[in-house]
C-alpha cells in the first residue's frame, strides 16, 4: 500500500494534535517544498517571474481571505484593498527608513492592514451575510479613494505610482531592477512557507476551534464563553495582515512598480474566486485555487494553439480570456451547489482512495 494509515500509532498528545499525523503526509509536504527550492535553480527566468512569483503570492492573499471567509465565514470584498494598505505601507516605510532591511518592512506593513482591517471589521458583530460584504465593500471603495487622493501615499510622486527601490539582502539585490528573478523567487517563497506554516497552527489550534464555532453558529459559541466581538476583530486582522503582506509582495517582488487601479474590486473578486474554487476553510485549497485560475490562462495559451495549428487555426489572447472566464465561471457554479469545500474536498477523496487501496472493502 503506497498510503497508509494502519501501524502509526499515537505515544502522547503532540503527536495526536498534529498538524500532519501521518507519515506520508509529512514526507509528502517535504518533498513539495524542497521541489520549489530546487526549481529556483532549474526553471527558466519566465517560469519563475510570470508564473512561480504570482502563483505564491495570490495564494498568500487567498489564504488571508479564507482565514475571514472559509474559516469564520465572514463574508469580505475588500481584499483588495487590503493588498493596497499593505503596498503603501511597506513603500512609506522602505522610503522613510531606508537602513531598515525591506524584508522587515514587508512583514511590519501587514500590521497596518490589519489595524484597517479590524477597523472596518467592527460592524461584522451587528451584521452579516449580504450586509457584511457591502459593508467590506464600502471598504474596498474608501481605500481605493484615499489611494488616489492622497499624495503623501506615494511621497507626492507626480505620476502617482509605487516603485521599488532598489534593496538587498546579504549584499544579493533582491528589489529594483537589478534583482534576479531567482532571487525573487526565494524571497517570496520563503515569506509564503512561513506564514502558510503560522496560519496552519492558528487554524489547528484554540484560535481556530474559536473561529469555526463563530462560523457554525455565532449564538452557540457565545454561550460557550466564545466572545464574538473579539473572535471576528482577530479574524478580520489577522486575514488583512496576510492580504496586507501579499500587496506588498505583489509590488515590489513582482511587478516592481504599480498605480492604484491594481487594487481594485477586481483584484477582490479575484482572489474570492480562488477561495470559492479552491474550497472555504481550506489552506492547500487556496493554493488549488490560485494555481487555477492564475496558470489556466497560461496553459490555455500553450495547448489551444498546439491542438488547433495543426488544423491551420489560431487562438488569440481575447479569445483565450474569454474562455478563462467561462471556465472559470462553470467551476464556480458548480462548486457552489455540488461541493462547497471546492477542489480540496477532491484532494482529501483522492488521498483516501489511495489510503485503502488496493482492499476498498
């Protein structure tokens, strides 16, 4: 049997609370992340800068949006503008203190968007469903408008735009134009794997029972001594701290330079869709669903031609996006009404095919 649960037994209650109870889970997780190591070294400048890069950082953004949605089931269309609070912040504070090393920066900025976050996190005691995501709607508006009105954002720049500057980490530039895409890549890798590793304990843990029980049923859980007023601030904070530290790497890391309109309500809708596909109250279900909808457009690219030139056909750009988006759209009805926990529920059937066979009975 390649995967297998009988004979691993628990001594002790770490090991029965663990994260990764079984062996091949954890040989698994270790193979994955040294593979995205070695790729820094073994992929070409194209696969690490147009598809690696933004791969990890949509699926940081979408694991913030489902520590909020997924796991507490608030409801938020303001990512975006979380991403915002971030980049602006990071990009103030790189330019103020420019001695400080930008990582730092990268993971301070994220507690700005999460003081934004909880602030426009305190009607969600009173309120929910449909008036809670207007509510992060008007958000995502307000943001996106002090983004544009405020030229002490961008330190009165006239084009009104971030750049990044050029920054470096052991002396290996790692910000501006002078950084590898290599170098990028590791950087960002290393800041997902860690917090993906932090937001996994929190889920795992006290904080995440809390979570879910103000998801399952907010009254039940207050009788329980679960408070909701802090229960969903925490959530609404630590999920903009994450979206907060994904625009910062969106920027800087990899377009290297952005205008506000890249916050946009699209930009929310995007990374709410990642969730909805991916599956709610699910981490590896936010990479899922960042690796579909960010690569498919890449793929469709690639096999449409390839299948359709030999039959002296051609596929242009608009027509891929449009194909994109039905695709996109038909996954996401369908998990709605079949399968809400989206392509992780998927995962976790296939891993429990291969935990019984070859004897299913």
């Amino acid at each position: 049997m390649l995967y297998r649960e009988a004979g691993q037994f628990k001594t002790n209650y770490v090991a029965d609370s663990a994260i990764f109870p079984l062996r091949e889970d954890r040989i698994g997780l270790t193979l994955i992340i040294l593979a995205a190591y070695a790729l820094a070294f073994l992929g070409n400048s194209f696969l690490l800068q147009a598809v690696m890069i933004p791969f990890l950082v949509f699926s940081l953004a979408a694991i913030g949006l489902n520590i909020l949605t997924g796991y507490t089931g608030l409801l938020s269309l303001g990512t975006g503008a979380f991403m915002g609070v971030g980049a602006y912040a990071c990009y103030k504070l790189m330019t103020a203190f420019p001695g400080v090393n930008v990582i730092v920066w990268i993971f301070v900025s994220g507690f700005f968007s999460a003081a934004i976050g909880a602030l426009f996190g305190l009607p969600s005691l009173r309120i929910k469903g449909f008036y809670l995501a207007v509510a992060t709607l008007a958000a995502q508006f307000f943001l996106q408008w002090c983004f544009i009105r405020i030229p002490w954002l961008v330190n009165y720049n006239v084009s009104g735009a971030l750049d990044a500057p050029l920054r470096t980490l052991f002396g290996i530039p790692i910000m501006g134009p002078n950084a590898t895409p290599q170098t990028r890549y590791l950087v960002v890798l290393t800041i997902v794997i860690l917090l993906t590793w932090l937001a996994s304990n929190l889920v795992h843990g006290r904080i995440g029972r809390m979570w879910i029980a103000i998801r399952d049923m907010d009254l039940a859980a207050e009788l329980m001594g679960i408070r909701p007023l802090q229960t969903k601030l925490l959530a609404f904070a630590v999920s903009s701290y994450y979206c907060g530290v994904a625009g910062a790497l969106l920027v800087f890391l990899w377009y290297g330079g952005a205008e506000y309109d890249v916050f946009n309500i699209n930009q929310s809708f995007f990374i709410l869709f990642m969730v909805i596909i991916g599956g709610l109250g699910s981490l590896i279900g936010s990479f899922f669903g960042a690796a579909l909808i960010f690569i498919l457009p890449i793929i469709l690219g690639i096999v449409l031609p390839a299948i359709l030139s030999p039959f002296g056909l051609s596929v242009g750009a608009d027509v891929i996006e449009h194909l994109r988006f039905m695709i996109v759209g038909a996954l996401i009805i369908f998990f709605l009404i079949v399968e809400p926990h989206g392509l992780a529920r998927l995962w976790q059937i296939g891993k429990q095919k291969l935990l019984v066979w070859p004897f299913p009975y």
